[in-house]
C-alpha cells in the first residue's frame, strides 16, 4: 500500500515553556485561535516545576503536540522545536508573550507578497496582568522609542541592529523553513540568543529581513517575576562581544583594526569622561543617579526576562 503522506502545517509555532503557568494559557490560546489555521503548536516544557505540563495537556486540539525535557535553558529548548517543525514557516513564542490574533495570516502574507525570508513587527509592551505600558516616561518605552528612532534616522536595518535590538524578542521572529534550515541552530547564549539569530539571518539573506515598523502583533510581557541580577553584566558583555563580532561582519578585513581600534578608544573616553565628571561635578553628577536608577527599575525586567 502507498503510504500516506502527513499534512505539512503551513506555519510550525514553537513554545518554549519553563514555569509560566500564569500565563501559558494565554500563548497557547493565542496561537491556536489564530485567524491562520492551518497550523502546528509544538510546546517543549523545559523541566517545569509548576503546572505547566497540567494545563498544557488539558487542550484537546490535535494541532498541539506537548514534550517534555529535563531543564536545557532556552536556546536549546528552541532547536529541539525546530528540529521538530514541519511547517514552511516557523515562528516562535515565549511563554510569557501573546499573538494578536491575526498575525500569522498578516505575517505569512507578507512574507509571500516581500518574498521575505523573515518578518518581524512592533510589539506591545504589558504587564503580568496584561496591563498596557502607555506612558512614555516608562524606562522600557524610552529604551525601545531610541531604537526606533535609530532606525527611521538610518533605514538600514542592519546599523539600526547594531545600535539595539529593536526586534526585542525571540517572539517576534517568523520566517521560512528555508531560512530557518540556512541559519541553523540558537546559540548557546542565555540571553541574547534571539539578537544573535537575526544578525546570522541578515547576513545569510541580506534583502530578505524585513521590519513591519507600523503594525504591532506581538503582545511583550514584562512582569514584576523578574529581577535584575546577573544579567545586568552578563547580558552587557555578551551584548559587547556580539556587536564587535557583526560589526566586523560588514567591514571590509583591511579596515577591521582601524574600525575596533577607535571604537574601544571610545568607550574608554566615554568611562573617562564620566570619572573625570564625578570628580568635577559631584553635585550634578549626583542629581542624575535618581533618574538613572528609575530607568534600571523599570529596564531590570526586560533585561532578566531572558534568564527565565
């Protein structure tokens, strides 16, 4: 007898889950009630010790498939989903995050009608009880509102990378299963695996990222969960290294010492100058740390988010 070939989903959506039973439900409603139904839910628990698993395993929609594995951290969780993914899309959600309900339909359109290899859009920032962050004093929407900005200024999505990670978040990504297969796998950075991933991806297709600045189909949650800690300096030095290693990237090999050789002198003169400041200016430099700190505040949870 022939054999039957399986449906092959037109997009493969991928959950990394670890301990998010506040919200797990959420994602998963928001990607199986998509206006785009022709899909596939994978969800890899990543050794949750909450009820993850319990009320994953509640949903009978034959769309979802759920795995369980002893805790790997978050770039391994994903390329067990896509090595798993059958789509000719793939997308990613955190746990944490929320579809609006038509982006699938809006981004794999997009995609056909760009012939882009990968589409990201706007989010929208929330609180752990789905609250909007409207005000724009708030620490994480000035942070973002200048990487914005940096990119209407230059309209290289390439520099705007290189200046902040203006994408945000691993859910933001959708792309091909072409691009995915080119790319490869996460790397093994705990928290800015997703920032790496889309400078590969410029780089294997430079015409092929496309930035869908005017729509916000990305609900990004940021909740009081998070603490600032550690991540503050090893998200910095990770961030350090990654954009010396893709700012190199672009720049032709004779002129690469030149272009690092200034850029770290920079920084050195930016440390020296705020020293020399503090030891100038003591009055005025201690009224900036109030604002600064309120900025940390507010900054602490989108820094954490991706050490879960």
């Amino acid at each position: 007898m022939p054999k039957v070939q399986a449906h092959q989903p037109l997009v493969s959506v991928i959950i990394p889950a670890y301990n998010h039973q506040r919200f797990i439900g959420a994602a998963v409603d928001s990607v199986l009630q998509q206006t785009l139904s022709d899909l596939e839910l994978i969800v890899i628990d990543d050794g949750s010790t909450d009820n993850t698993a319990e009320i994953v395993k509640g949903y009978s929609d034959s769309r979802l498939t759920y795995f369980h594995q002893e805790n790997k951290d978050a770039y391994n969780t994903i390329n067990r989903g896509l090595s798993l993914a059958k789509g000719q899309y793939v997308a990613i959600l955190n746990s944490d995050d929320v579809y609006t309900l038509n982006r699938l339909e809006q981004l794999q359109k997009e995609c056909e009608e760009r012939k882009a290899e990968c589409i990201f859009t706007d989010v929208i920032p929330i609180s752990d009880i789905g609250l909007e962050y409207c005000d724009p004093n708030f620490g994480w929407n000035i942070w973002h509102l200048k990487n914005r900005t940096w990119y209407f200024t230059c309209r290289d999505i390439y520099a705007a990378f290189l200046k902040g990670n203006f994408m945000v978040t691993t859910s933001n990504l959708f792309m091909t299963a072409q691009a995915m297969r080119t790319v490869g796998k996460f790397s093994a950075l705990r928290y800015l695996h997703d920032y790496d991933y889309i400078f590969r991806l410029m780089l294997a297709f430079p015409d092929g990222v496309h930035y869908l600045d005017e729509e916000k189909l990305l609900y990004y949650r940021i909740h009081s969960g998070n603490t600032l800690g550690e991540a503050a300096i090893t998200g910095r030095q990770q961030d350090q290294d990654l954009i010396k290693k893709y700012m190199m990237a672009k720049l032709p090999e004779q002129y690469g010492k030149y272009i690092l050789a200034g850029a770290e002198r920079l920084v050195e003169l930016g440390q020296e100058l705020h020293e020399v400041k503090k030891i100038l200016e003591p009055q005025r430099t201690q009224g900036v740390r109030p604002a600064f700190k309120e900025f940390v505040k507010n900054l602490e949870t989108w820094i954490a988010k991706k050490s879960r």
